[in-house]
C-alpha cells in the first residue's frame, strides 16, 4: 500500500518549462532530433527520438482500451511524448528522480500542440511506480485540483527500466525499477484491448536467452495466454539496438519480429515463430551455387533467418511440361526460377517472346523463347504496373494486362513498351489500397489482408481475367468477386 504523501505530480506547464530551462538548456539530445530539456545521464538513458516514433507508429489505436498511456519509468519523457502525439492520448509518466521529473514535464510541455485538448490530463507523477495505487491517487487528484472530474484508467503500460551497465551479468531483478513489481502492481489499472492488456517492455538488447524466458515466465504468470512478440530492432550500425516485448494486444501473431530502422523510418520487418541458428566453419570453399551474404544481425538475433531467405530469394518459378506425339506427358522442366510471384504468361509465337507478370516486383517481363526447345533467355522489364496479373494479345498484337491494385485494364505495346489504360475501375478506397500494398511491397511484405470483401465483392473490385476479341467484339472483365463485366467497344 502507498503512504499518504509519498508521490507528487508535476503538471507540465510554462512555469516547469521555465524551471527546467534555469536547470538545463533545452537543446537536442542527438543531432537531427528535437530539442528537449536532458542531462547527459537523462540523453544516455533515452530513447533515440526516431526509434521511439517509429514504435509509437507500429501501435494500431484500435488495440487500445480507454484510458491513458502510462511510461512507470519516464525518463526524458521521450518515448511518452512519441506515444502521445501520434497516439492522441493524454499521458503518465512516473519518475522516482524529483529532477529528472520537472525537465520530463517541461518537455511534455514544450513538444505538446497548443491545440491538443487532451495534454491538460498530461502529468509526471514523482514516485516508485512500483507503488500504483499511490500514483494514480496522486494522479487523479491531480486531475480533481484542475477541475477534471475523469478517473481515467490505463490504457497501455510502457517500461524501460535502468538496467545495470552489464546486463548480462546481473539478474533481471536488478532492473530500477523491477519488471515484476511494477506489472504485477499495475495490472489492477490496466484496461483490456480486444486481446489482453496493451504492454511495451523496452529492454536490454543484450539480455540472453536465459533471461528472455524468465521475462516470458513473469509475464505468463500474470497475464496467463496472452500474446508476446520480441522484437530486435537495429538502426544498421552492425548490432542489436533495441530489444523489447510486446504483450497481450500489442503483440502480433507471431512470436518473434526483427526491424530494420533507416534514419527516421522503419525500412524492413520480419515476423515469424524463429529457429534456431546454427554456426557452421567452412574448410573448403562452398559449393556452387551457394550464397553468401552479410546480413544485419537482427536476423540471427531473433532467429528469424529461415523467414529472411524465404523474402529475400523469391521463390516464384515458371515450369513446362513436355507434351510427347503421343500426348504422354513428361516431367515438368523448370524454365524460370526466383522470380517474385510469377503470374500470367503469354507466348507471342510470332515475335518469339515469353511475356510474364512478375507481380509483387509490379513489373511484366519479356524474354526471347525457343518455342520448341521451351528455352528462354534476354530477360527485359516490358512494363511497370501495379501488381500485374493475366494477360491476353489482341487482334493488333497488343499486351493486355489485368492489375488487380490498380484495378484497371493496360494495354502494352511489345515493340517498345508503351502502356495506356483502357479499362478503369478503381475508387478512392482501392487506390489508397493499392498504395499501402505497394510500400508493403517494396519493404518485402505481402499484401494478402488488404483484400477485404469491400474490394473483392461486386464490380468493381480486384481485376484478374479477361477474355478479348477481335477488334469488333465486346471484351469480358472478371474480378476476384463474383462479376464478370462485358465492355463494348463504340
Ligand atoms: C532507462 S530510463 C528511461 C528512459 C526513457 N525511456 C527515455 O526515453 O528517456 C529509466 C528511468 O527509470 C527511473 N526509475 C528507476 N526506478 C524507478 C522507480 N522505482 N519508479 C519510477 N522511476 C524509476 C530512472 O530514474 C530512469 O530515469
């Protein structure tokens, strides 16, 4: 139980701001960075502003109950603030440094919108945050003396608590303040999303396996089946920056994910269950055909090395099967291979070319083919369209290329290329769709639960097949829904 008196809250304001710029110069923490109110032990503690921007955005707000977003161990302030803002969510933070508190405030204050409603419930309680009932009694009468009458709960729980300088050697209790304690106390405030409690523990990347499951143990003991993803997450320096768990709502449906950040964005992500990572010593020199490769060591941390070379080698690949005299089938032959999701074909057996969509490259190819032999070679991009899908040549020796994205119809001349639209269905709701999967795409990421049924059901939706005449005659659309449309041609 909380002594009376023992938390103070600290109301971020123009008065602290005044207050913290008397203690410390408000300047950036790193360059590039917005200025905050830091001391240099306050900047080696927090959180690289991108990074916790980043993280902020990977919070789908739907997964949050009602409530406030709560850091139990504040710090600058930074992540809190990155929360806040894209989350709009009024804040908590808990700090046990009275100091650290006043310039955490002032930064709340100076990175708020002056128009943002809700950053009038933002305060830095001083305390244990071990302690919960005392925090939020404060908290909440903190909210009362302002005249607001809300008791609001907590609708996500954020910790990255100081850890000794050699967390490998210390044991996990030795964090300040302790996992354990401080979930363990905060669970009683902690709204439910529509899987479980929303929790963030931000930890020490260099926490070893055996203390990662003594983590996963705490967590399991008080929040029995609720998910959890571990994330690695690398900003390209050559090691592991940040490690952190994402529990109950928060977590994705995989067990593990690994992030590559670039200077402000999130350029790749991997999620899978992981594997275990073998190390092999090479005598001789590998075989033919073998890859080598650097790769980031986010992969290997979070053993997800099997899902990175199932994305970065493409496994899509185009077969022939040989039809004797007799029509006796032979064994399929492989023609093409690595390909990124090989779609429609087309043989042009009058130009002796093998058109081919490579659809998650949104790009069609062209290749010169040995009609007989099945042989092709002089691999070329023909064209550059979304998400290319079946193709028919018409009557005047045209590409006709179905994209499902674009939901639209192109026509693409062989000779040089030239592409228009002569079919197009697409809606505002396709088109930002479309430009999702697109950035999915070029991070290495599929698509497939962007096809929702308000896409796919009557026209016009998704865009695949189609079946054309001679240049008099009507041609057909299909979708991946339940229409066919006949366009005529006037
Ligand atoms: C790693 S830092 C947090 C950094 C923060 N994420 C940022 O971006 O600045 C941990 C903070 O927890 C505070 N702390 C330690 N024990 C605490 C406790 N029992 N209650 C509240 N805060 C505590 C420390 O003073 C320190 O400022």
């Amino acid at each position: 139980m909380s002594e009376e008196n023992s938390h103070v809250s600290v109301k971020p304001s123009e008065s602290v701001s005044r207050e913290a710029g008397k203690r410390v110069e408000r300047k950036p923490g790193r360059k590039g960075e917005p200025a905050f109110h830091l001391t240099e032990q306050m900047r080696r503690l927090s959180t690289p502003w991108g990074v916790a921007l980043a993280r902020a955005g990977q919070i789908d707000p739907g997964s949050l109950g009602p409530g406030i977003i709560l850091d139990a161990a504040v710090g600058s302030g930074l992540q809190l603030i990155a929360y806040s803002n894209i989350l709009k969510r009024p804040s908590l933070g808990v700090e046990v440094d009275g100091n650290v508190a006043v310039l955490c405030a002032a930064n709340m204050f100076s990175a708020a919108g002056k128009d943002d409603i809700q950053r009038s419930m933002d305060r830095v309680v001083i305390g244990d945050s071990t302690d919960s009932v005392g925090v939020m009694n404060e908290f909440w009468s903190s909210l009362r003396e302002s005249g607001t009458r809300a008791h609001p709960p907590v609708a996500m729980l954020h910790l990255d608590p100081a850890r000794p300088r050699d967390a490998q050697k210390h044991h996990i209790d030795e964090m300040e303040p302790p996992i354990e304690s401080v979930l363990s106390s905060w669970k009683q405030y902690l709204e439910l999303g529509p899987r479980g409690p929303c929790i963030i523990l931000d930890l020490s990347p260099r926490l070893d396996i055996g203390q990662r499951s003594m983590i996963d143990e705490t967590v399991e003991r008080l929040f029995p089946g609720c998910g959890r993803t571990w994330e690695w997450l690398s900003r390209g320096g050559g090691r592991v920056d940040r490690l952190s768990l994402w529990i109950g709502s928060l977590s994705s449906n995989e067990a593990r994910r690994c992030i590559r950040m670039g200077t402000k964005k999130i350029m790749a992500s991997i999620e899978g269950d992981g594997g275990e990572v073998r190390a092999i010593s090479l005598v001789d020199p590998p075989p033919f055909e073998s890859w080598i490769t650097i790769v980031d060591p986010v992969v290997l941390e979070s053993g997800l090395q099997d899902e990175w070379i199932s994305k970065a080698i493409p496994d899509g690949a185009l077969y022939r099967i040989p039809i004797s005299k007799d029509g006796t089938l032979s064994k399929p032959e492989l023609i093409l291979k690595n390909l990124y999701f090989a779609n429609g074909f087309y043989i042009d057996e009058k130009r002796n070319k093998l058109y081919l969509s490579e659809m998650m490259k949104n790009r069609v190819l062209s290749f010169d083919i040995d009609i007989i032999t099945g042989s092709v070679s002089n691999q070329t991009t023909l064209a550059v369209i979304p998400t290319p899908d079946n193709m028919e040549l018409d009557s005047e020796g045209n590409l006709w290329i179905s994209s499902p994205l674009a939901n639209q119809i192109f026509s693409v001349d062989p000779e040089n290329g030239e592409t228009y639209v002569v079919f197009d269905a697409q809606t505002q709701i396709g088109l930002e769709n479309m430009e999702e999967a697109i950035r999915r795409m070029e991070l290495g990421n599929g698509f497939a639960e962007l096809l929702t049924s308000e896409l796919t059901g009557e026209m016009p939706g998704l865009l695949t097949g189609l079946i054309i005449g001679d240049e008099s005659q009507p041609f057909y659309v299909a979708n991946l829904g339940t229409a066919l449309i006949k366009v005529s041609k006037e």
